[in-house]
C-alpha cells in the first residue's frame, strides 16, 4: 500500500488494527514499525502463583480463609 504523507502524517487503516487499544512506533534508520501493545490485565495472571496450605476446600470456602485468619 502506498499513501501520501500529509502535514499530520500518514493514516494506518483501522481494519489493520482490529482488536488493538495501543501501538508503540519505533523508527530506525530505514524503516518505521507499528507494533500492537498487549495490556498487562492483572485476571490472566491469576492462579499462576497459587498458595499451597493444608487446604482442600479453598474455592467453597475461600472468604472464611481470607478474613478469619
């Protein structure tokens, strides 16, 4: 694709950019590069680090472990 380079710039179509909130734009000396930026969503890294107790009915009771402890 080719396009004009106007005072504001050159446009990215939106279609390329489906799904995508955030991009960071690098320049070097011959190319400039658009790359999608992946937001850190603190829920996908749930259960990656789990407490291991003496413990087997966390889930049914996980409130009674948080808060009489």
């Amino acid at each position: 694709m080719r396009t004009k380079v106007t005072e504001n710039g050159v446009l990215i179509p939106k279609g390329w950019l489906e799904g995508v909130d955030e991009v960071e734009i690098q320049k070097t000396q011959n190319m400039i590069i658009v790359v999608p930026v992946q937001a850190d969503d603190p829920i996908l890294s749930l259960g990656k680090q789990p407490i291991l107790l003496d413990v087997e009915d966390a889930s049914l009771n996980h409130d009674r472990y948080l808060y009489d402890r």
